[in-house]
C-alpha cells in the first residue's frame, strides 16, 4: 500500500483543515485572509515525505512509504501538525526543516504580497513555503526559490512537480539572490543570516519589501534603492537554521557570568545580545535593557546605507546603534 492511497488521503485532508482551523483561531492571516485559502489548498504531506521526530533515543523517522499502515497514519498526522518538522540531518545536525506553518502564515502576511509580484525565497527547504507562494499568486512564474545544497533544491523541484507547481528553483548561494531571475518585488529568506546581503537590495524594485531571520527575529525592510533600505523587527521570535554559504566562524558562545538571573531567563534579552554581538558585552546589554524599559525585538531596527548597516534601538538617529557586518 503506498503513502498516498485514498485513506491517507482523506485523513491528511481531514487534517489539513484542522491544521487551517488552529492558525486561522490565533488571527494570522487576519490583515490578509488570501492566505489561508492557499494554506487549505496546498498539501504539506506531499512535501515531508520523511521527516524526523525527535526522541529519548535520537531521531526516530517518520515515513510515508512505510509497510505498517500505523505508521504511515503517524506520518500524515504528524505533517499537519502546527510545529517544525526536521528533514534532513547530517551526523545529528539539522541541515534543513520544514518551518512551523503558524511562523509561516504570520511571515507571509507580513511580507505584503501582492498579485503580480515577483518573489525570491531564500532557503527553498522542502518547497512548501514556494508553492504556498505560487499558489496565491496564482502564476508559479513569479516565484523563484534558491538553496545553496543541490540535494535540497532537487528534492523541492520533485515536491512541487508532486503538489502542481513548477516555480524556478535555482541552486546557487542565496546570499547573492538570483540576479537572472531579478527585479523582485519581494524577497523572504527562511534560513537564519547575520546581516542583510547587498546583492538583495540591488535586485530589488524601489518600494521592495524584505523579509528576513535575522538574531532570532524577524527583519522587515522597504527598500529604496539599490543600496539602501530600512526596516523594523517583528514582535515575535524566530529560529531559523543558519544560512549555509556564509563564510564565517562559528560564533563563540557569549558569558553571561556577572547577570542576574532574570536576565539569563528573558527571552528578549537575549535577542539583544544576538543583535549587538561583538560589540557591547552582556553587562552593558543588561545595563542598556533595563535603562530602556526592556525593549522588545519590535523596537529595534535596522539601516542600510551603501557598504553600511547598522541596528538600532527605537531611531535609526538616535543614541543607539550597532554596526551589523
């Protein structure tokens, strides 16, 4: 019995609308309800058909090719249920995820898209978030995907062929966008970056709106021309896999000796200490946290200006900012 017989089907449709009921009850897709009909059309089962779950003991896979219908019924349920989902590893390292489809909508609503707009995704994952995109815009040419690993970006291709769409995925460092598709009106990066890329901008129209995992938030920039743009920090947090291609060290992990223990404990501390790593330590973070009221992610911002960008809190001219590299 295969993994996509007529009872697996109605059982992922099944959950696939309780999956839609639960995100539609939190007001995500409140500012554009667009969105959810995308979200009960476009079948995530056809996107995991592996993924792993984990455990006391490892990792343990879930698969819809499984002999044992029990298992296979675990798989479905499992796919529609609102939480990330592992699909690959590499030595017991999470290389790629598909992202909590609640985080999904509200990122979606967020980036503003509109009929006829060209969009890049940035970390093509199992391309779910591509076809989710595709399917609103209701043209899959308007969609461009990119991932840096060919395994991934072939295994999307095959995802989407699967579901109904055939949007460019395109292999290459999503750090230098996909200049052959440009302009964008919109680009949304699903992996996790220490800075915004140049070349992102400069494949932007004017009035672009990018959106990006940046120091466990959510990035919102307007961009005004090729070499400037300027944005705000979602409300929520965000944990993304680290964009692969970056070259860089591995950052050292940050002593908090000296700080209280709330400190250690608030979230949105330590979102501050991601943000202005390198260049304040964690006692002058905490200092500046409780001075300014313990700022939450939504007001922090960030500055692009030609080779420049820098965070800040509250005002890009005001008394507080930090260079991004």
């Amino acid at each position: 019995m295969g993994a996509y017989d007529s009872g697996i089907e109605a059982l992922a449709a099944a959950a696939r609308a309780a999956l839609v009921r639960e995100i539609d009850a939190e007001g995500a897709w409140a500012e554009d309800p667009a969105w959810r009909e995308a979200f009960a059309a476009v079948p995530r089962h056809l996107f995991v058909p592996y993924y792993y779950v984990a455990g006391p003991r490892g990792y343990e896979r879930r698969w819809g090719e499984s002999h044992d219908p029990a298992a296979r019924e675990r798989w479905v349920r499992g796919a529609y249920e609102d939480v990330p989902l592992a699909t690959r590893l590499r030595d017991g390292e999470l290389l790629s995820s598909s992202s909590q489809p609640s985080l999904m909508a509200r990122m979606l609503v967020a980036l503003r898209v509109e009929d006829g707009h060209r969009v890049l995704e940035v970390g093509a994952g199992t391309g779910y978030n591509a076809a989710l995109l595709a399917h609103r815009l209701g043209a899959d040419a308007l969609v461009t995907t990119v991932d840096l690993d060919p395994e991934i970006t072939e295994s999307a291709r095959r995802h989407l062929a699967a579901a109904g769409h055939q949007p460019a995925v395109v292999t290459g460092d999503g750090a230098r966008g996909a200049p052959e598709r440009a302009p964008f009106d919109r680009i949304i990066a699903t992996c996790e970056l220490r800075t915004v890329p140049r070349a992102w901008l400069a494949q932007c129209r004017p009035g672009a709106r990018v959106l990006t995992p940046l120091a466990t938030g959510l990035l919102v920039l307007t961009v005004r021309d090729a070499e400037h743009a300027e944005g705000r920090f979602l409300p929520q947090a965000a944990f993304f896999v680290p964009l692969r291609g970056e070259h860089r060290a591995e950052p050292e992990g940050v002593c908090l000796a000296g700080l209280p223990n709330r400190a250690r404990e608030q979230e949105p501390f330590h979102f501050l200490l991601a943000l202005t790593r390198g260049t304040l330590d964690p006692l002058e973070a905490y200092s500046l946290w409780q001075r300014e009221g313990e700022p939450g992610r939504g007001r922090y911002g960030v500055t692009v200006g030609g080779e420049y960008a820098w965070a800040w809190l509250d005002d890009p001219e005001g008394p507080y900012a930090w260079p991004l590299p």
